[in-house]
C-alpha cells in the first residue's frame, strides 16, 4: 500500500515490470448491478504465478477498506495485504468462519480493464475478508478470480527482469508462533519448523514467521519497519545473472544472502526486501 500512486510506479518500472493502468475499484451489489466506490484503486505487477499489487487509497472516499489503509500508512509504507486465491470463494468463506473467523460482508470486486484484444472490459472478483484486526501484520482475504484472462495478459508481464513468480512472503512480529498459528488456522493448513522460522507451505508458495532476530539472520540485514510487519517477498527468476545485471543496469544495488540468491533492499522496493532465487 502507497499514499499516492505516481512515486510507487516509478519504483516498481526501475524494477523491471510492466504495470497495468491506473484503475479504481468499485462494489457491485449482486442484487441491484449498482456499483458503489471502494475508495481503492490499483496498479499491477503482473507475473506469470502471482501479482504484486500497488494498492492507494482514493481521496473523497470514506469507507472501513479507506480507514484501514490509512492507519496502516500511517505505521509504514509497504506490503498490508496477503491475497489467497480459492476456486470456490463461498466454500471457502463456511471454511474460515467454522474454524473460528468472523467475517465482513462478501465484496464483489469490480475494475475496468482493456481487455488483450483492446476491448474495454471488467476484471470481476470475490473478495472475503475477516476483520482487519485479526492480522495485523498484514491484513489477510482471501477471493475467487473470476476473470482470469483479464488481469494474466501476456503484454504485462516482466520480460527484462527475468522474475517470473511469487514464492513467499515473510513476516515479523514478536510472536512468531502466534502469529503462524492465527494465519494456519485461517488458512487451514500446517505451520512446520524450517530452521529458526515457521513455514506454511501452500499449493503455490508459502509464508515464513520470524522474530526481528531471525529476519536479520535469514536476509542479512536488518527489517527496518515496525513490528509486526511483512518484511520479504521471495520472487522468482528465469535467470538470476539476467535479474542481476538488470538491475544493476537501473542504478540499483543488489545485494546476497548467499550465491544462490539476491536481495534488494526496501529501501529501493516501497518498503519491503525482495529476495530474487532461482525457478
């Protein structure tokens, strides 16, 4: 999340991807087609497993999704959102809220888009949301995709930086256990011990829980914004030497954690390191 947009894309250009256009989400009311202001709107890194989003607030809205990002701003500017995708957004709402989440009422997303044969179109989701409150280092939903074909478009995808895919997101908080336990509850899947972290493997990449002590260990440098946090997102690399020199030819400065890896540091990523592996 970002206060306001223009800075935000210019730093994820540096960085190699393709953005989608600047679009503003609504509500649609599954009843009446009437579609209410979501106060959000959004630019996309789009890979070909996963997305980054870039997700700002829009002035003249008020609305609890508005609020929230405001106050998370206020702690820091960086990742405040974990989106899971589900083939079945109804069953998996009876899911979550059988294993103890109360949950706001089901969004129906909508957003203009040009469709890949230049039509004009809408990206359409369902979106589920437990309270905000329940995960604070980064608020957590889950949403069915309902129009796939409009947001995977081969013309945005990153081909210069040679990152293909969203592998992991790492998050600190001073209870690591706890927080890995709240998230495989909601998630319905198990946390195991991967060395000093948490891991919850899923169907397409995973989360790991760290202490700020053990985030330092595993990126090898300091998690700079307050606890709790995302602090790292692993992405993934066709070719890590073309990923390297990529970026070094955009003035950045990747560091390592180890030769298999690079890192780059939030300072240069809107607040959150990237760790760059090998598919």
């Amino acid at each position: 999340m970002v206060p306001e947009m223009e800075q935000a894309s210019l730093v994820f250009e540096r960085l190699g991807f393709s953005l989608t256009p600047y679009a503003i989400h609504g509500d649609r009311d599954p009843e009446t087609g009437e579609v209410k202001p979501a106060g959000t709107a959004n630019r996309v890194a789009i890979l070909e497993r996963g997305y980054l989003e870039i997700l700002t607030p829009v002035d003249g809205v008020d609305t609890p999704v508005t609020r929230h990002m405001r106050s998370a701003l206020a702690h820091h500017t960086g990742v405040h959102l974990i989106a899971f995708s589900v083939s079945d957004a109804d069953e998996a709402a009876d899911q979550i809220r059988s294993r103890g989440f109360e949950l706001q009422p089901t969004v129906n997303l909508k957003r203009p888009v040009e469709a890949e044969d230049g039509s004009q179109a809408e990206a359409a989701f369902t979106v589920i949301r437990p309270s905000f409150e329940s995960f604070p280092e980064a608020r957590a939903q889950v949403l069915r995709h309902h129009t796939p074909e409009h947001i995977w478009q081969r013309r945005y995808l990153s081909r210069d930086n040679g990152l293909t895919g969203l592998l992991e997101v790492a998050l600190i908080s001073a209870d690591p256990p706890e927080a890995a336990e709240r998230y495989s509850r909601f998630l319905g899947r198990a946390a195991e011990q991967d060395g000093a972290s948490l891991v919850i493997n899923l169907d397409r990449g995973g989360l790991r829980f760290l202490d700020a002590r053990g985030a330092a260990e595993h990126f090898g440098r300091v998690s700079r914004p307050p606890m709790p946090a995302v602090g790292a997102i692993t992405l993934t690399s066709s070719d890590l030497d073309k990923t390297r020199y990529f970026f070094l030819s955009q003035g950045l400065r990747p560091g390592a954690i180890n030769p298999g890896h690079l890192l780059i540091d939030e300072s240069e990523a809107l607040g959150v390191h990237l760790i760059i592996v090998p598919e």
